[in-house]
C-alpha cells in the first residue's frame, strides 16, 4: 500500500473511537495484525464508519530475553 493512503474504517471501529473522545485529528496507532504498525491521524467520524489518514508504516519485531 503506497502511503499516504486514506481508508475506511468500519462501524465498530468508529463506535470505539467516539467512545473514547477522539476527535477528527488526533493521532492514532493502528496494528496490521502481521507486526507492523501504521501511525494514523483520523479524518472524519461518523455513526456508521469513520475515515483514517495512514501516514507512516513502522515494522515491529519483537523480541525476548532471559537476563
């Protein structure tokens, strides 16, 4: 995916959001599922779906260790 890239995000997804307070703005980390992370700012909200501007993609790797 070729950032920056605008997607849609779901019902329950913009329900979450407006549960919390977040408001149009207001920066976001969103996982992939795979090890990675999207550095996100939300664009709009609405009742049934909300927009989301992904803006940097981090790969997590995750390690450890016995000390």
């Amino acid at each position: 995916m070729a950032l920056p890239a605008t997607i849609e995000v779901g019902e329950e997804v913009a329900r979450h959001l407006a549960v919390l307070r977040l408001q149009p703005g207001s920066d976001i980390s969103l996982f992939d599922g795979g090890g990675g992370e999207f550095a996100a700012r939300i664009g709009v909200i609405g009742k049934r779906s909300a927009s989301v501007d992904l803006r940097v993609y981090i790969d997590l790797t995750l390690c450890r260790a016995v000390v």
